[in-house]
C-alpha cells in the first residue's frame, strides 16, 4: 500500500478525534450559556444521539454492501460541519437537537469507520498493535486540537455564547478538512488488494460470525453499554462541574487534554501486551478504575484536583478506547467489520441517549455528587458482568520452553 495513503489515515483519525477536543469541553457550557438547565442539557444530548442511533446501523450495512467508505465519509464529514457551524446562529432547545442530530450522526460515523479501516490494515493476531498504532495519532489530534481551543477562549472563567464564539466559528473547519482527506484514505477493494498476504488469508468475505461469536458480542456489548453509560453520563457535565468550581475555559481544555495524553502514554503499550497476553486482564483493569475515578470527583475542591483526577480517566480509557474496536475486530470476518463497529457505536450511542438525561436530572435536584455516586455504581455492574459473562477474545500465546 502506498505510504500516502496510510499518510492519510493518520490524518484523518488526528482530525476526527481531535474535533472531540473543541465539542467534548465547550458543548455543554455553549448550551448553559445560550439558557438551557442541566436537565435540558441532558435530554437535549440524550435525544440528539438517540436520532443518531437510528441512522448509524444503517450506515454500517450500506458501507459494508458498498465495501466502500470513502463516498459515506466526505458527506459526513460535511454534514458535521454545516451542523456545528451553524451552533452560531442556534438559540433554542428544538434548533440545538436538531444540529446535534445532524452533527451527531456525521461524527459518529467518521469515528466508527476509522476502526473499520484500521482493523482491515491489521496482521492475523496482531490487531492489538496495530489498531493502537494509529488510533494514537487520534489521541495526538485531540490534545493539540483541545489545547489550542482552550487558548483561543478568554482566561477569566466566565463562559457566555460570545466568549465561546471561537469554538463554533473555527473548530467546525476541522470537519471540512476530514472530507478532503477522506478521498486519500485507503479503502474497500484497494485494501484487499493491498494488504498484507496474512490479512487476505483471514478474510471470509461470504461468512459472519458463528453463534459462539455472536452471543460473545451480545455479552461484550452489554458490559460496554454499563461502562459508556457511567462514563458518557457524568463525563457530559464535567465541564459545567469545573464551571462550579470557578474553572476558565483554559483549565477546562486543558483538563481534557491531560487525560488523553495519559490515555497517549497507555495505548501505546497496552496494543502489543493483550496480543500476546490475551485482551480480558486489561479490560477488566480499565472497567474497574472508571467507578473509582468518578468517585474520586466527589472530593474535589478545585479545578486543579479535577485535572489530577482525570489523569486516572487517561489510564482506564486508553485501554477501553483502543481494545473495544480491536475486540471486535477479533470476533468477526472483514465482511462484517462495518456492521459490528457500527453496533458498537449504536450500544455507545444508545447509552449516551440515556444517561444524560437521568445525570441531568440528578445533578439539577441533588447535585453532582449524587450523580458521580450513581454512575459509579452502574460502572461497578459494568466491571462485574464483563469480569463473569465475557470471554476472552484473543487467547494467550502460548509460552514455547
């Protein structure tokens, strides 16, 4: 395969994760300041995503028919622009959900096509490695993207619509760019052609997953449903908690930040060890230290012990966020890579359509230490069904004497 091509996945994947950086930190108190409440917030970001849950299967089997990516990615890498662009002009509850829908289901799909590409460039029993290699170029994009939104916005901590102008005028061009590079990126037949020979060996392009893999995905998907419904639920408010605690826009971007370059550190190893050591161990580690990490909010004073404890963010979620895809991966053929990733994100999806709008609630009636203790919870549940009811997916090597 041409390097430039490959050039032009790394872009890609710096690009659509890096857009995280500018949305993740600065939607939430966007919404606080054009009048919306916590529980507005949440069943704004619950029904948006929802909306975005319907259309994401359906945009798996189509690329998977197609065995095409390109074509789905420049749309919705336009889609997601026009929609955040316009976050300028927006101004109320029903305007918002519709541009988040719109914006949601473009992101939503770069995100989930980057594992579908990346796990198709992946050597037979080296997925964990190689997916690592490039979706920490995502990680990259999100720290520099975050780092420089956060130095673009004023340094006092008062966040109203015109003081977070910047984050919907510039960062929104992110998405124009990832259509551009789309039309680079290596994609449908011109992988299999050009792939590795162990890769082509592997692909069974005519069967799916047998019923063992199948009920091994339900089980998987379910335990990853608990842990994205703590996570994603309190994670949408961390930037209106910073907030409470007197935070400026720069210590929330930069709060973010410290917690990918954590999960930077992480992914880089974490790959390599669970293909040789199997993918269980270290998912069941990162399942068990989000509860504490959501728990340890509730000590926080300041925004400075918010960012410390994010930190512990960075360690679980380097291991989530690089070993979900690349256990999927190892469960199904190439031909169904699209419709399972897309699952996936639907599971995440449907469970960033729930949570928002119960933390939302909690946090307006009983503040935010009820929410982080209830999420814990759930995250607890989460780590217990996948340490009891998941099989591991990529069996140990075996230790030749």
């Amino acid at each position: 395969m041409p390097r430039w091509r490959k050039i032009a996945l790394c872009l890609c994947l710096f690009l659509v994760t890096g857009s995280f950086g500018f949305l993740q930190p600065f939607t939430a108190p966007y919404y606080a300041a054009s009048g919306l409440d916590k529980a507005k917030i949440g069943l704004l970001t619950g029904l948006g995503t929802a909306i975005a849950v319907l259309i994401q299967p359906l945009f798996g089997r189509l690329s998977d028919r197609l065995d095409a990516r390109r074509p789905l990615m420049v749309a919705a890498g336009l889609l997601a622009g026009v929609a955040y662009l316009l976050f300028r002009v927006a101004d109320s509850f029903w305007a918002f959900l519709l541009l988040t829908a719109l914006g949601g289901n473009g992101l939503q799909y770069l995100n989930t096509v980057g594992g579908v590409l990346v796990g198709r460039m992946a050597r037979a029993g080296g997925g964990g490695a190689a997916y690592a290699k490039y979706r920490v170029w995502g990680s990259v994009g999100y720290i520099c993207i975050g780092v420089t939104t956060g130095f673009l916005l004023p340094a006092h901590p008062g966040m109203s619509r015109a003081d977070l102008a910047p984050v919907f005028t510039y960062g929104p061009l992110l998405f124009f760019l990832i259509a551009a590079v789309s039309l680079a990126v290596p994609d449908g037949k011109l992988l299999k052609t050009e792939s590795s020979p162990s890769l082509q060996a592997k692909q069974i392009p005519q069967m799916g997953p047998v019923p063992r893999q199948q009920t091994q995905l339900k089980h998987f998907f379910f335990a990853y449903f608990l842990y994205q419904f703590a996570l994603y639920g309190a994670s949408s408010y961390l930037s209106l908690f910073m907030k409470s605690l007197g935070a400026a826009p720069r210590q929330i971007s930069l709060m973010f930040a410290a917690g990918v370059l954590c999960e930077v550190l992480v992914m880089s190893q974490v790959g390599k060890w669970t293909d040789q050591n199997g993918r269980k161990p270290a998912l069941v580690l990162a399942f068990c230290l989000m509860p504490v990490r959501l728990l340890l909010y509730t000590l926080a004073t300041s925004p400075a012990t918010v960012m410390a404890i994010q930190a512990l963010h960075g360690l679980n979620y380097g291991i989530v966020g690089t070993l979900a895809v690349v256990y999927v991966n190892d469960c199904v053929t190439d031909a169904q890579r699209g419709t399972a990733l897309a699952m996936m994100t639907a599971t995440s999806g449907i469970a960033l359509s729930l949570s928002p709008p119960l933390c939302g609630w909690l946090a307006e009636r009983y503040g935010f230490g009820t929410m982080f203790v209830a999420m814990s919870v759930v995250g607890v549940l989460g780590a217990l069904f996948l340490f009891l009811r998941v099989p591991e997916s990529n069996p140990p090597t075996p230790k030749v004497s």
